[in-house]
C-alpha cells in the first residue's frame, strides 16, 4: 500500500475523532514528499532518519517530527500496513534549549513606532493593521492563531472583551482588556470599515489592504523586517532572533513584575495569569516566565523581605 494512503487514512481517522491534527498532518505529508511516495514496505530507515535530521541542529521540531512519525507507525503496524517501525530508538537532546525574548519596555515603543515606516501603499498589510496585531499580543497576551482568527463578533468595544473561540486546546474563553487597548480597538475598527471587502463583507478583525484575513505567513513575514526596522535582535547566540510570538511571552513576564511590584500575592494571582492565557495547567504558564533581570530582582527583593528575622522586643 501506498505510504501517502496510510498517512491520509491516519490523519481521516485523528481529525474524525476531534483532534485538529494540522501541525502532525503537515509533518507526515512532508515525509510522504521526502520519500516520493514509495510504498510502505520501500520506506528505508535511513532515509526516515535524514528526514527527521534535517540539516541543522537538534531542535525541538526534531522531536517533533519523531513524534508525529511514532503515533502514525503504531497505526500502521496495529492494521498490518507495516511489519515494523524505521524510527530511530535513540533520541537525541537538542543542542540547546530556546528561549523566548522578552522585550523590553523601549523596545516594545520601538516596535510600535516602526509599524508606521514598515510598509509602504503597495504592500498587502497596512500600518494600522499591524500596529493592531502588535497591540493585541502584547496587550491581551494571545496567541498568534487566536488573534488572526477574531472576527468583528469577537471584539465587544463596548464592553471591553475579547471572546477567543476554541483556542488552543479546543475552549472558549473571554479576555477582558484595558481602556487603552480598547482605545486602540476603536479607532482601528473605524479604519478596518473603510476598506473595501471583494466579498462585500470582512469577516476577519484583522484584515489586509484589500480587506482579506491577515495569514500568520504574512505577519511574520512583515515582523522580521519591522524588527530589523527597530533595531531589535539578540546578542546571545541563539539560533533564533526575536519573535512575533514572543510578546506574549512578554505580557506574561511583565505581567509577573508588575505584580511584584505592586507587593501582590503573587503565587495566589498566578491561577488566574493561566485562565487569562488559556492555559488548561498552571505549569504551562510557569515555562512562560523566563526568568529575566529584572523579574529576577524583583523576586529577590521579595523573598529578601520575608526571609528577614523579626525583631523581638523584650519589657
């Protein structure tokens, strides 16, 4: 049987039973092209491993990759479509561990203020429009998918909220936002009503000059030069240099010394930090909390004050 026929009957069967499977169908598709769609018994175990390899470090994507091809193997071999499975048993460690770049408070004005040299009248993403993209990472902590798929519906100016529909992890959450980011809602939403729509009707938030979804493509396409128009990269040898996705991790982090700061209880607002990110556990929100300098320092300033010994007086 045809290598491509099993991976399209395994992902028929993982997305008939609820599961997006979109990332893992685009990796065992991606393999069926690497290996030019032999048949299932022609797939050679090196040939899986310069697959899964690539050609650049150990990253996480390489466990990824094994990941995807270890559940599809299991499937085959549990129908009798293989005999055994090519994966490598041995898995290597990446050979670093990533780390998101927190923006700095500067750097984020930088961000904000390039948006307006970034793009010129012929490009398909406007300023406002990217400008808008920025706001909502940063200013409601979401992910790049949730805040490219809200629609006009979505966005509740009169109230503030944001409804973010079966995000992640399949849930429906409401994000509350502040009365500068809703400022900046407003008038983008006048904007966004001017342009012209080719269906007669904008059904995305975020929308391009001709009044299209904003893609994700698009939108790291347009950051990488935006960030270079800022100034922005890192100095510490990491493989990758600042993200769009990464001023999420900043809300987070800001968020944190924010708290710090103000003297709150901190271990008892952290639950709420998760439910605010959608997070289904509190510790997928802990691996968003790169411990920066100044979150560093905030937090020793407060355990400092608790660990200091209480004078005593005596009569």
């Amino acid at each position: 049987m045809k290598l491509s026929q099993v991976v399209q009957q395994y992902v028929d069967l993982k997305q008939a039973m609820g599961s997006r499977f979109h990332a893992e169908s685009v990796i065992l598709k991606a393999f069926c092209k690497s290996m030019e769609d032999v048949s299932m018994d022609e797939v050679k175990a090196d040939r899986v491993m310069a697959y899964i390899a690539g050609t650049g470090h150990v990253t996480r994507f390489w466990h990824r990759k094994h990941e995807a091809l270890r559940g599809f193997y299991r499937f085959a071999m549990g129908r009798g479509y293989a005999q055994s499975s090519p994966l490598p048993e041995r898995l290597p460690r990446p050979s670093c561990v990533f780390t998101p770049y927190i923006y700095s408070s500067d750097e984020l004005c930088r961000l904000i203020a390039a948006t307006e040299r970034c793009l010129s009248s012929r490009t398909k993403l406007q300023s406002p429009t990217l400008r808008t993209a920025l706001l909502l990472l940063y200013g409601a902590g979401l992910r790049i998918g949730e805040a490219l798929r809200l629609t006009p519906q979505d966005v509740n100016l009169a109230n503030s909220l944001l409804t973010i529909r079966e995000s992640k992890f399949y849930r429906t959450r409401f994000v509350p936002i502040g009365s500068r980011l809703t400022s900046a809602l407003v008038a983008y939403d006048k904007q966004r009503s001017q342009w012209r729509c080719p269906h007669g009707k904008v059904e995305s938030f975020l929308v391009t000059r001709h009044g299209l979804m904003l893609t994700r493509s698009l939108a790291e396409r347009t950051f990488c030069r935006l960030r270079c128009l800022a100034n922005i990269r890192r100095y510490d040898g990491s493989r990758y240099q600042p993200r769009l996705h990464d001023l999420r991790h900043t809300f987070a982090v800001h968020r944190l010394v924010a708290w710090y700061r103000e003297g709150a209880d901190v271990q008892r607002l952290l639950p709420q930090l998760s439910t605010y990110l959608g997070h289904v556990h509190i510790s997928a929100t802990q691996r968003y909390l790169t411990m920066t300098p100044d979150l560093l320092y905030q937090a020793s300033t407060r355990f400092e004050r608790y660990a200091q010994p209480t004078e005593i007086y005596h009569d």
